[in-house]
C-alpha cells in the first residue's frame, strides 16, 4: 500500500524538527551545566569573603577566570539554536491531505462550487 505523500512530508518535518530540538539540547546542556557550576563557585567565593574567610584580592583572583569562563559559555550559548518550542499537531497531515484532496477536486473542475462551500465553513 503507497503512503500518502502529504503524511509522509508531515511526518518527516516533525522528525527532522524533533532531531534539531535533541542536537540543541545536547549542545546546551553541558555549557548550561558548567554555566550553573560557574554561579555557584562565584557565590560560595564571595560568601567567604563578606564571612571574613578570604580577602577581597584572593576574591578577585579566584573571580577573574571564573567570570571570563562564563562570558566565554554566554557567547557560545548565544550562537547555538534554542529548540524549538513549536510542533505541529498530530492531525496536521490529514487536515493538509483534505485540504489538498479539495484543490485537486476543484482544479479539476469537478466540483468547484463544493469547494467555495467547504472553503467558507
């Protein structure tokens, strides 16, 4: 039995559409992670310097490379896709095949006052 060439099409947009949403993911996560990581190393740091456990210079030295980093992995973040958060529904191909199948009927001359009609609904 031949598939229908309008589900197929449909069907391989939300592959390819669900492929790219797991590409970006899996380029995120880690930067989004170490990202995470970063915040909190700077927290804990100053934390131990209003506690009086580190100087305001040793804070700046363990500061410096931690806040490069995490402009480095904003930069990056910027230039990797998000995911895309919209989807089509599941019912999209056979609306698209209807639809098609309504065109072809009034192309063909058939039934182009059916077609007006359905197309006002």
């Amino acid at each position: 039995m031949r598939r229908d060439p309008i589900a197929a099409a449909v069907d391989a947009l939300r592959a390819e559409s669900e492929a790219r949403r797991r590409s970006s993911l899996a380029q995120r996560a880690p930067m989004e992670k170490e990202l995470a990581e970063i915040a909190r190393r700077l927290e804990r740091a100053q934390v131990m310097c209003m506690d009086g456990a580190m100087e305001i210079e040793e804070l700046k030295m363990r500061s410096a490379p931690l806040k490069a980093r995490r402009s480095e992995l904003e930069a990056l973040l910027a230039e990797v896709d998000e995911p895309d958060s919209v989807a089509l529904h599941p019912a999209a191909a056979q609306a698209y095949a209807q639809l098609a199948s309504r065109l072809h009927e009034a192309l063909e001359g058939r039934s182009a006052s059916r077609f007006a009609a359905s197309c006002a609904n």
